[in-house]
C-alpha cells in the first residue's frame, strides 16, 4: 500500500481514477480548488482532502507531504477563462511548484498524463503538455510521461466529438486533417496503465507512449462509431479550405464541446499523433483480454450512456468559465441591482414527486416550457461561442454537485429540497434558475406540496439591464408554464 496524491481528481481521467487506486488499497489524497465539489461523489469519506490551487506554492507542499507517489492530470484544456492567454504561464507555473514540493517531500514517484505528438511544430496547447512533460522530468524526482492519444470513452470529450459530428452530419465537409493518422486508446486501457505506473521501476524517468491497437484516420473512426451504433456511414468530403480556426468553429457549433475547448482539440489533430514506440510493455502488461480495439469501445462508451451509469465527463471536469462567486443570500442584496422572476404553485403531489422531476430538468428531458425558445436561445449562445444547450448531463435521472446540466451547473443540491443551477451560457451578467419543493402540510407530506421557481439575474453594466428587458416578455411566458408543467407532470407519475 501505497500514499497517493492526485492533482485533478475532479477531472474526467482523474475522476475514475481515484476508486481504481482505493480498490487497489492506497491511501490516496485528492487535491480541489473547492471542497463542495466532491460532495456527492461517491469516494468522498474515503479520500484526504487537500483544498486550494497548484499556482500556490503552499498547496503544492501540503498535497505532496508524506506521499509516495503523486499523480499530475492537471490540464489547459479545460476552456477555464479564468486562464485565457496566459495558460502556459499558468501551466509553467504549476509544473514548477508541483517539482520543487515533490523534490523537498521526498516523493519516489510523479506520474503525469500528456498526449501523443509528432515531432516539429506543435499547437499552443501540445506545445505547453510536452514542455509540462520536460519539467517533471528534470525535477529531480522520478517521472513517467505516460502520452496517451484521443482518449474514447462515455463522456470523454474526443469521443463527444465524434459521436455529434457523426449523428448530425450524414454528409461533412472536413478539414483535410481528417486524413491523418491517430490512435486512440480506451479509456479503461489508459486507466490500466495510469494504475500500473504504480509498480514502475524506482529509478526509472522518461516518457512512454500509449495507445490502443489500431492506428485510424479521423474519417475512419467516424465510420467505424456509425458502425458500432447502427447509423448510416456518413460521408466525409476533406477540403483544404478549412483553418483549424473555422473547424473549431464547426465543431462548435455542431457538437456539445464549445468553442474554447474545440480550438485545443482540433489543433491537436493537425498532424499524425501515433505512438512511436512500445516500450511500456516492458513494464506494464496489456489488460487481461488485450488492449481494445476502437469500435469495443466506442460500443462500452454508448452502452453506458444507455445505462445511465456514466461515471465522469468532460463537461463536470471542464468549466467553460472560472467559477463563479456563489449566489448571494437574499439581505446580501440590498443595494445590488437584481432582476427576478419567482413563481409558486402548490400541487396535490408529494414532495418526492416534484423533486424526481426537478432533478431531471434538462437534457433529454428539456425544461417543460416553448422547446424551440430554449432551441434557438441555445443556438444563440453556440454562435457566441459558448456551450449550448447540447451539452446535456451526466445522468438523466440523478444530479451531484457540479455536474453540468446544459449550459447550466448544479451549484447548490440539497436533496429533495433544493436545486439551483448557476448559468454558464454567455450572458453579460450572473445568472441562476432555482427551483424549491416543500410539503404543504409538514406532518403529512403525502397530502400535497409547494412549488417555488426563481430566475435570477444579476447585470453587468448597461448591456445586462438591456438583456433582461429585451428577453421580459419571453420569461412570462416561459416560466410560467415551467411551473405549471413541472407540477403537473409530478401529478400524473405513477
């Protein structure tokens, strides 16, 4: 048994993880920016908690003390503004204080997830994972580079991208990138080997590269998804013509992924990214069963979106801007300027029954009120660059804390209470839905309920006050019948 530290244990990778390494008996310490945010996952009593930031030199000490081995799945790609252009700075920054605490901690190992690259020129973001890669290498503690190509897997945000380009477009004209050769790898094989860096040798200090069995072109693994899933083989047409920065803008709006994070990956694939050896068998054997072959995976991806069972995605890991201050108390806005819109129904159903409904707001159960309103709004905010309304949600059924719900993030949860969803579509303002559900009578909670529904809206300068009065008489219409509709398809459950 093992300490294990592990920076970006709220990320897609870093998420599944940390049970992986509790399974395997380590005691394991799990670094975030904020402690609420591992409220409801389900390792959370099993873990240490350090809180704060990488960038500060202290954290870095205290996520390092006393730890064998640390894991670093901290990445730029994660459409943070908080960062903007100075994400390598940020990433220079982290890596170096991530390298001198380990050094003065006596850490025998540091294990760091890049990406598979070609040699020469490289994207803004690649560039910034090799150079993070070259200074965990030289801290004077042992380091394993593992390089991994596009990694598949449910809510994986390479396998997003293909899953919507493929069901949405039957003919797609493509950047001539499309043609290049990658090889992506399962997310349950870069899991094996990220547990499996574990036992490396004591000295040993150097990248390896991993990837899946097969070397595909992008237009091969949008054939090959159609295939797994039973849909039409889309064709593909590469055009020259096409920059990085128009395809970003593409798979923007076409797919959930939105635009800030589709300029990092669509510049990643501007050349063939396949690994250059295999020298990880060396140390590492392949899963039981052999790595998985890409349209296994794709398959294990679709069924558990089917299940309901996706365990982490890109949209929880990845906020599309920094986090926000959370929602002030009602007397905190005295002085402020607030604009609210606050409806209360009460209903014959139970309270347990209008929370079942509103934990499944969202996604593919939409949000009760003029669909093709929230459609072109959605479409609105894909133009602006921002997230959509396509992003969906982990689950259709169950919320947690943070999880992304659309273009919205489950800010507070208290379960069977409380819901509020703080907005992270682009809006020259803050933003908040906030749905509350209480027995009408305390003492018998079988006999009916109260339904209260607030929107909420702080203005950013004049451009927020013109916002909220330009959309006025749309929130008449929308939230009412959003109450209206919630309560009474909480009456008519079985």
């Amino acid at each position: 048994m093992a300490v294990i530290a592990v920076a970006g244990a709220t990320g897609y990778i870093g998420g599944r993880l940390v049970p992986l390494l509790l399974e395997a008996n380590h005691e394991v310490r799990v670094l975030t920016r904020n402690r609420q945010k591992l409220r409801d996952v389900p390792w959370r009593d099993q873990v240490e908690i350090t809180v704060g930031s990488i960038e500060d030199p202290q954290t870095a000490q205290e996520l390092c003390h006393s730890a064998d081995i640390v894991y670093y799945l901290v990445h730029s790609m994660s459409g943070d503004r908080r960062t903007g252009a100075n994400f390598e700075r940020v990433e220079r920054l982290c890596a170096r204080n991530l390298s001198k605490a380990a050094r003065e901690a006596g850490v025998k190992r540091l294990i760091y997830l890049s990406g598979l690259h070609p040699q020469g020129q490289l994207s803004r973001h690649l560039a910034s994972r090799t150079e993070v890669g070259e200074i965990l290498l030289s801290s004077g503690t042992p380091t394993a580079v593992l390089q991994a190509g596009l990694v598949i897997g449910s809510g994986s945000a390479s396998f997003e991208m293909v899953r919507h380009l493929t069901d949405v477009l039957p003919v797609m004209p493509a950047p001539k990138w499309v043609l290049n050769k990658i090889q992506p790898i399962a997310v349950r094989d870069a899991l094996h080997y990220l547990v499996g860096a574990c036992q490396l040798p004591a000295g040993l200090n150097r990248t390896l590269d991993i990837g899946g069995p097969e070397v595909l072109s992008y237009a091969q693994m949008m054939r090959t998804y159609a295939e797994a899933a039973n849909f039409r083989q889309p064709v593909v047409l590469p055009l020259p013509v096409l920059t990085p920065w128009l395809a970003a803008q593409w798979v923007n709006l076409v797919t959930p992924v939105p635009r800030s994070l589709a300029i990092p990956l669509v510049e990643s694939l501007q050349h063939d990214c396949v690994a250059s050896e295999n020298d990880i068998a060396a140390y590492i054997p392949e899963p039981d069963g052999g790595l998985t072959p890409y349209k296994r995976a794709v398959q294990l991806a679709l069924h558990k979106i089917e299940a309901d069972t996706v365990e982490t995605t890109w949209a929880t890991a990845h906020a599309v801007s920094a986090p926000a201050e959370p929602l002030p108390s009602d007397p905190e806005w005295a002085g402020l300027t607030v604009f609210t819109d606050e409806r209360s129904k009460t209903t014959a159903a139970p309270a347990s029954e209008v929370w079942k409904v509103m934990e499944g707001i969202g996604g593919a159960n939409g949000y009760y009120s003029l669909p093709f309103a929230w459609t072109v709004r959605g479409w609105m905010d894909k133009l602006a660059g921002g997230v959509g309304l396509s992003r969906g949600r982990r689950s259709n059924n169950s919320l947690q804390l943070n999880d992304a719900v659309d273009w919205w993030r489950v800010e507070t949860l208290e379960r069977g209470t409380l819901l509020r969803l703080r907005a992270e579509m682009i809006v020259p303002g803050r933003a908040w839905l906030e749905f509350e559900v209480a027995p009408l009578h305390p003492d018998r909670p079988e006999e009916g309920s109260v339904f209260r529904q607030r929107a909420i809206f702080f203005p950013r300068g004049l451009s927020g006050r013109l916002y909220w009065l330009a959309v006025l008489p749309f929130h008449g219409i929308i939230f009412k019948n959003m109450a209206n509709r919630i309560t009474a398809a909480a009456s008519q459950r079985p």
